[in-house]
C-alpha cells in the first residue's frame, strides 16, 4: 500500500468515526427536531394535504434533501410528530395523577388540561385537530390511560356501570370537538371546565359534585416549551 494510500485510507476511517461522536450525534438530534417541530407547525397551519416536504424543510432551514436523512416520507414525520406529543402530553398527565386519588378528579384533570393546551400551545393544538393521523396516536396513547381511569372508577365504586369502550371513544371525541372550537374561537376559555363536568356527569355523577370537581385548581403539568414561531 503506498503512502497515499495509507493517509486516504486513515482519512477515511476518520470521517467514519466522526460520524459516530457524541458531538455529531447531538447534531443530528437537534437537526430531527427541528424537522419534528416544523411539520408541527406547517401542518397545524397548512393541514395535512395542503404541506409539502419543501414546506417543511424551508421553515426547518435545511436542505430538502436533508429531510430523507431523517425521515422516508411526510408520513413518516407526521407519525414521529404526533408520537412524540401525545407521550409528552401523557408522560406529564401520569406524574400530575401519582398525587390524585380520586378517579373523577383524575378524569377531570385529564380532560381540562388536553383542551388548556389550545391556550398553552396553539401550534400543537392546532396540528391536534388538523392531523387525523393524530387520532390514531391519541387512542394508542392516551386510549389505555382513560380505559384505566374509567375501570378503575368502576371497580371503586365510583363510577356506576358502564360501557368502557363506549365512554373512551365518546370522551375523546367530545375533546378533540371542543379543542376544534375553542381554536375557531367558538367556545371561551372556560370550556376545559364545563366540558369536564360535562363528561363526570357521563360517568354517572350528579350534575352538582360533577361541577364542584370541574371547577377545582387545576395542578400544574411540564411540557416542553414549544417554540411558538409562526
């Protein structure tokens, strides 16, 4: 092997190993979020068929080719984007109810602060209800959640018998309505309490304690700080 050789070789192994430093791997995460939280917000402002790849890669400031670097398609984005806001959203909504013990107050809580996200984050609210993939994400993720809260409700004594699978969907639907009003400005900032006394009284609770429970101090959930950028 002559000398050349030798160097192009060791050059060589050297941007291969480049490729593997704790240095290149942060830039690539960084790179995937950003990628991540455009498609959040071209989709929440565009909708869904109305996005391009090139739309995405602009307001992310990479190269179009970049993208496939990262992701096969925009569905393949879309599928990490609403992954990974639904388990944000549910990961903080776990350690809020480590501290409740009530079921109807952890069914409250739940629901107040899924519809308080359309004031606290816009653009996820709006990629929420303009993403019907996301409805697929919000029933793996959030489903078994619910169906949890709602069987144990029951098996407390709680709640009255019921149709769990019927009561998961109704609530979720009832949700993502109300998070689709409130963005359209239809509905004011005192929906996520009316609409959670609105399904306590679904589950079987009277219509005052519902109320009283609704209208609690709602505890406080980290997620992350989005970049609000329009």
């Amino acid at each position: 092997m002559t000398k050349s050789a030798g160097r192009s070789s060791s050059k060589g192994r050297g941007r291969r190993d480049r490729s593997t430093t704790p240095r290149h791997q942060r830039r690539r995460l960084r790179t995937r979020a950003r990628l991540i939280e455009s498609a959040l917000r071209v989709i929440g402002s565009k909708g869904v068929d109305a996005t391009a790849i090139a739309d995405i890669t602009e307001d992310a400031d990479v190269g179009f080719g970049t993208f496939y670097n990262y992701f096969d398609s925009k569905d393949a984005v879309l599928v990490a984007a609403t992954a990974e806001a639904a388990a944000a959203l549910g990961h903080a909504l776990d350690r809020v109810n480590e501290h409740l013990r009530d079921p109807a107050e952890k069914l409250a809580v739940a629901v107040r602060h899924m519809v308080r996200m359309v004031d606290r984050d816009p653009i996820w609210a709006s990629f929420v209800v303009r993403s019907s993939l996301y409805e697929e994400q919000v029933a793996a993720v959030h489903g078994p959640r619910l169906e949890h809260d709602l069987r144990n409700g029951i098996v407390t004594g709680r709640f009255p018998e019921a149709d769990v699978s019927l009561l998961k969907y109704a609530i979720g639907g009832a949700v993502f309505t109300v998070m689709q009003a409130k963005l359209t400005g239809a509905l004011g900032r005192d929906a996520d309490s009316s609409l959670a006394a609105a399904v306590l009284r679904m589950v079987g609770l009277p219509a005052g304690e519902a109320r009283d429970i609704a209208r609690r101090r709602v505890p406080e959930i980290e997620v992350p700080v989005r970049d609000r950028r329009v």
